[in-house]
C-alpha cells in the first residue's frame, strides 16, 4: 500500500498517463495559511491549507499530479493528518465520467481495503469554482496502510475541469476501530471550509506566478 494512504490507492483505479510546474505557495509561515496556486495541466487550482500544514511532497508523472502536505513536525510516511491534491489530465473529456462516480469510485476503494470497518457519507453535490463538484467522507476504522495500526478517514472533494479532473483530500488517522466509525458530518464540512476558497483559472500564456490573474 502507498505510503500516502487510502486515498491514492484507491484513486489507482483510475488510468494514469505530465502536469505542469511546481506549485506556488502565496505564504508558509508557523501558524499562517497556506494559499497555493499551482498549474497543474489545462488549468491554475487554488487550494487553502490551514495553518501548520507544510508541503512534503510532490511528483507529477504521465497524465498523475499529486501534491501532499502534512503538519510541521510530521512527514509523509508517517502522520496524522495529509491535505492531498491530485490531477488527471483529459479526464474530464471522458462523458462516462462525472464528479460523483469518481468520488464513489475512491470511496469503492477504501470499501475494498476494509469491507468490515468502512463507512462512507454524502456531503454534498454542486459547484466549485463553477465548476462541477461533489464531496463525501470515507472512512477505515482498522486502516491496511498502518497495519490496522490507526483509523483513517478523509473527505474527498472532487472537481470536473475544463478538460481534467482535480481532487483535494484531508485525511486524519485516529484510534484504530474493528466497527466502522461513525462519520460527525458537521466536523468534515467545516474541515472541507477550511480548505476553501478552492479556485480554479484559466492559464494565461506568458504568466508566471504569482499568477496575478488567478489572485485577483
């Protein structure tokens, strides 16, 4: 299993195939949000992390972005809390998929990994950025990538691009439970608010960050 968790493993599904450079932060400070505008593909996104997250890692391989971000004192192979942001590049020309089958689709995944302590909940379905979205937790009460160590459980937010598909993810591990957790709704949609405001903008050619068309 990935060192990132359940959530890239189950985005695994999906076919991977370059994104585009490196995000830019617009500040990274002790006790600061984290505001990141980062090109990945056909489009500039926008993503909010509060304050003591620090990006940890970052690859962009074929048609694969991912970019995770863990607390200060943490790393990526081991934590308690990962903000992830991925991208598929031309997903979103395919009309057999929609925000929601690729969100139930990772949701699918931590279903597999745990069929005995999974539970998953619907938080909502509309717009991001005018774009179109849809938001739900999943859960693990004994999560396979620490061995049945912890719970993991995140919620997922998924956005249809102009051409490509982007997810952003909070993840938590917790006490490991054999039953699955229940899921505290009001907690994971004001953890989903502390990410916003999620954004996405049209690249502009010949801008460099940061990105002032985007920022404004």
């Amino acid at each position: 299993m990935n060192k990132t968790g359940l959530l890239l493993a189950a985005c695994a599904c999906i076919s991977l195939a370059h994104a585009a450079d490196t995000g830019k932060s617009a500040g990274q400070q002790h006790g600061v949000a984290l505001k990141t505008i980062t090109p990945i593909y056909s489009q500039l996104l926008v993503v909010t992390s509060p304050p003591g997250f620090k990006n940890a890692f970052e690859n962009a391989q074929g048609s694969h972005y991912i970019r995770e971000a863990v607390l200060d004192k943490e790393n990526v192979n081991q934590w308690t809390q990962m903000i992830t942001v991925t991208g598929v590049k031309d997903l979103a020309q395919n009309p057999q998929v929609t925000p929601q089958s690729f969100a139930v689709n990772m949701a699918a995944g931590f279903q597999r990994a745990c069929p005995t302590s999974f539970s998953g909940q619907e938080i909502g379905i509309g717009k991001i950025s005018d774009r179109d979205a849809f938001v739900l937790v999943a859960s693990c009460g004994t999560s396979p990538t620490t061995a049945g160590k912890t719970s993991e459980a995140a919620v997922i937010a998924v956005i249809k691009g102009s051409s490509d598909y982007y997810t952003i993810q909070w993840a938590e591990r917790g006490a490991p439970s054999a039953t699955p957790l229940a899921i505290d709704v009001g907690k994971w949609t004001e953890k989903f608010k502390q990410l916003n405001p999620i954004k996405l903008c049209p690249i502009v050619a010949g801008e460099a960050a940061p990105y002032p068309s985007c920022v404004n």
